[in-house]
C-alpha cells in the first residue's frame, strides 16, 4: 500500500510552531509519499455528541466537515496529529477531532477500527517548557488512542516555542525532524502492558 500521509493541524492559528516543526519533519518524507494538510481551524468540526447511550447510537455524525475528516482519516496509511500542547495535552480542537472517532467507531459500514489497526499515528507538538516531560499527558493521549485502535505509534516530535517561529530556533528539534518519520512504529501498547 502507498503511503499516505494526513497531517491533522490542531493549533487555532495558522504556521504556528507546531505547524512549522510538522512542515519540517514533512520536507524529509520521500517524494512518493502522498500528503494532506487539514487545519481543524479552518475547517471547525461542530460539537460531538455522543449518543451510546441512546436508541439511535449508530447514527454517524453527520455534515461534509466531519465527512471530509472521515474520509482523510480512512484513506490515510499514516496520521500525524500536529496540536501545541495547550494545558498539559493536546488542543480543544485536535480533542474534538479525537471525540468523533468515537461515533466513527459506531458508523454501520465503516469498519473504522479494523481499518486504522496496523496503520500508524504519530505526534508533532510544541510547547512552551524546557522541560519535556510536560509534555506527557500529551503523549500518553496520542499513545493510548492508538493502542485501543490497534496502531502502530510513532512517538511524538517535541519542539520548544512560545512566540511565532521560535521552533526554528530549536536545533535539537529540527534535528529530530529530519529522521523523525524515517523511524519503525512499534505498534501502540497501554501503559500496563509495556514489559
């Protein structure tokens, strides 16, 4: 299967540093690579509501915004969730995002969890910390949605930055880029059962 690539951008403002990072970390995919951009700000998905609890649970969220994320998210072979760290974890909309694999997973004809299973996510995030661990609640997030999904993980590409552009600024980051999506996924495991 050709390698395709969705880049889903999380951040409320357009070429902020983790959009910038993820360009980087992009430059460096081979050219046969397909790639898509979707920026959750420009293309807002309406609130989730989950129905599980109620008679109609199956009906798929409807709309061309979530049908348009659907349809990239199903096509791709590899899934870059590209969100700052905003409070400790990813972004209100790259959470949104998240929330509507939920009702995905409910969609009669879908087959949306054995599709993802075996297929990649990877994290790009900045964050205004020296300290990388802030950034753990972030990765467990990321880490635990593709262990449920039967994914491979990729880990996620840290750069540092608070003011536009002050992730290239990152050497180490940049560094990280460059082999970043060269690197073998491992398929995604839950905390308690890494061992």
């Amino acid at each position: 299967m050709t390698r395709r690539f969705l880049f889903v951008l999380g951040s409320s403002r357009a070429e902020g540093n983790t959009e910038l990072l993820a360009r980087r970390a992009a430059e460096q995919l081979p050219a046969g690579v397909e790639q898509q951009w979707l920026s959750l700000a420009e293309h807002p998905l309406p609130d989730f509501v989950d129905l599980r609890r109620d008679s109609d649970h199956v009906q798929p969220p409807t709309g061309s915004t979530p049908a348009l994320f659907l349809d990239a998210t199903l096509a791709a072979t590899d899934i870059v969730i590209a969100s700052p760290v905003y409070w400790y974890s990813v972004s209100g909309l790259t959470k949104r995002y998240l929330d509507y694999w939920s009702g995905w997973l409910r969609t009669p004809g879908i087959d949306f969890k054995a599709t993802l299973a075996g297929r990649t996510l990877w994290g790009v995030a900045a964050l205004a910390d020296a300290e990388p661990s802030v950034a753990d609640p972030l990765v467990g997030t990321l880490n635990n949605s593709a262990a449920y999904m039967g994914m491979r993980f990729g880990g996620v590409l840290l750069g540092n930055g608070s003011r536009r552009g002050d992730v290239l600024d990152d050497t180490e980051a940049l560094a990280r880029a460059k082999t970043f999506f060269a690197q073998d996924a491992p398929l995604a495991r839950f905390p308690h059962q890494a061992g």
